[in-house]
C-alpha cells in the first residue's frame, strides 16, 4: 500500500472571471489537505470533513488524473481536511480539485507537469458543473500562490508575483448563503474588462475595489460595504468569487478597522497571511 499526502492553499477574488472569462486572484494561505492511500482491489472511497464537499467532483478529478491501467487495478481511498469554508466564493471546490489531481499524480506518476495538475482539476469543474469557466484563475493561485492574473479560457497565466507578505486578508464569511444570479454579471461586462486591465497592469487593488462594486451591486450584497471596508484602510475590498463572502486586503495594523466593519453584520470573520509558496506533495 502507498501513501501520498499534499497540501494547497486558498485563494480570494481580484477580479471576477465570469463575464469575460478573465481572472485575477490573490492565494491566502487558509490551506487543504489531502491524502491518498492506493491498495490491491477497485474503487474510489472518499472521506471529507465537510459534507458539502462534492465528492462528484472528487471522483471526476481521479478519473481525469489516474492513468487508466491504475484506477482498473487499485482502490483508491482519499481523504481531505479543509480549513476553507466551501460555497462561499473562497476557492474551496478548486483547491480540492487541484490538490487531489497533485496527490494522484504524485503517486501514479514517476514524471509530472504542473499542467497535468491543473487542467484535470479545470475540465473536472466543467464536467461537473462546479465552474462556468473552470476557474483557471483559482486553480492558479491556489496551486502557484501570489497574485495571478490569467486568460481562463486559453488556459494561460497572464501575469504571476509574489504578494507582499506584510499583508493580511480579512475574510467575512456571512452566515446567510444567499447571492444572486451570476450570469447577471454579463450585463456590465465593460466594468470587468476595466478591473481586468487594471489588475494586468499590476494595480490590483484598484481591479479589486472595482470588482468588488460590481459584483456587490448584482450579488445581493450591500456596496456600501466595499467603500466602508476602503475607508477603514484596507487597500482593496470585494466579494470573493460568485460570493457571499468578502475580503479585504489590508497592511497588519488596519486589521481591527476592518474587523469593526464586519462586527455589525452576520456571520463569522476569520484573518489569514498571504500565501506565496506552492502546493506541495510527499509520500508518507
């Protein structure tokens, strides 16, 4: 029997893909784990810590990743720990994805290309309908770290770098899931493009504040919210993913500013430091 164990990161939303199927994200390092046994026998058994965890995506993403010679003669049993909350727009489903396909591929193959980590993670978001886009983008930022900008349907990294680390992210995580209809987001796609351009040209904070405008305005929340969180210092401010979580990027003496803004409204807060190492995977 082998055993392999690996480890990704999360990740926060610069700029929402939706619309015009460009990203921008940020990796926090709120982590998941996953370990993988294979023995003699058949099947994929998964045990999650979280029940909303989607085990349909789990299943694809090993179906994507093991060669098929070795999922016909091995049971599979994976097992995963998250520290991010799931449906809440905070990468959860592709740090899952991307660190189940790293694990298998650890395992399975001698030789491996951080492509082959990621696109069974993207095309398993698709073909479980998880993601509209695949979520290159998070798939990024959670496998790579730092602040990356990318092209999700050419599958291409735009531009990647380190996030300075005298950082913090501060996450509101409302205790409602309640958001509104993503593909109204197409509606002002010049605004994306816009937060898009910003966040290619390295001004992510500006990308994020306008992003977080946007999508506030059409996911449920309150706008106020984002021009409340710049005026307590954070430097950029937006509902994360499809929402309804929100995070703001602020320098470590803001963080209480921040914090009294989230107090008056439902749901927890949780801090995390900025990620910019990469998922990583050893055998056990």
């Amino acid at each position: 029997m082998s055993q392999v164990k690996a480890t990704i990161h999360g990740a926060v939303s610069l700029v929402n893909a939706i619309a015009t199927g460009k990203g921008a994200t940020l990796g926090i390092a709120a982590k998941v784990e996953a370990t993988i046994k294979s023995s003699e026998g058949h099947g994929i058994q998964i045990e999650v810590d979280n029940h909303n965890l989607s085990s349909r995506l789990i299943n694809k993403v090993v179906e994507y990743t093991v060669p098929k010679k070795d999922l016909e003669k091995n049971k599979i049993e994976i097992s995963i720990m998250s520290e991010i909350p799931t449906g809440y727009g905070l990468k959860s489903s592709s740090a899952i994805s991307s660190v189940v396909s790293l694990a298998c591929n650890k395992m399975f193959r001698s030789k491996f290309n951080d492509s082959q980590v990621l696109i069974p993670g993207v095309e398993a978001s698709i073909a479980t309908k998880v993601s509209i886009t695949g979520a290159y983008d998070d798939a990024c930022a959670c496998y790579f770290g730092g602040t990356v900008v990318t092209d999700n349907y050419k599958r291409k990294i735009i531009k990647i770098q380190k996030t300075p680390t005298n950082l913090l992210a501060v996450v509101f995580v409302p205790r409602s899931r309640k958001r509104g209809n993503v593909k109204n987001l197409k509606n002002i796609k010049e605004v994306f493009e816009k937060a898009w351009d910003f966040a290619k040209d390295g001004d992510y904070w500006n990308a994020m504040v306008l992003n977080g405008l946007a999508t506030s305005t059409i996911l449920n929340s309150d706008p106020k919210i984002i021009s409340n969180l710049i005026e307590g210092g954070a430097l950029g401010a937006s509902v994360s993913g499809n929402g309804p979580a929100i995070a703001a990027i602020v320098k470590k003496d803001k963080v209480s500013n921040i914090e009294k803004v989230f107090s008056g409204l439902e749901g927890k807060t949780f801090v995390s430091e900025i990620n910019n190492k990469k998922a990583e995977a050893h055998e056990l």
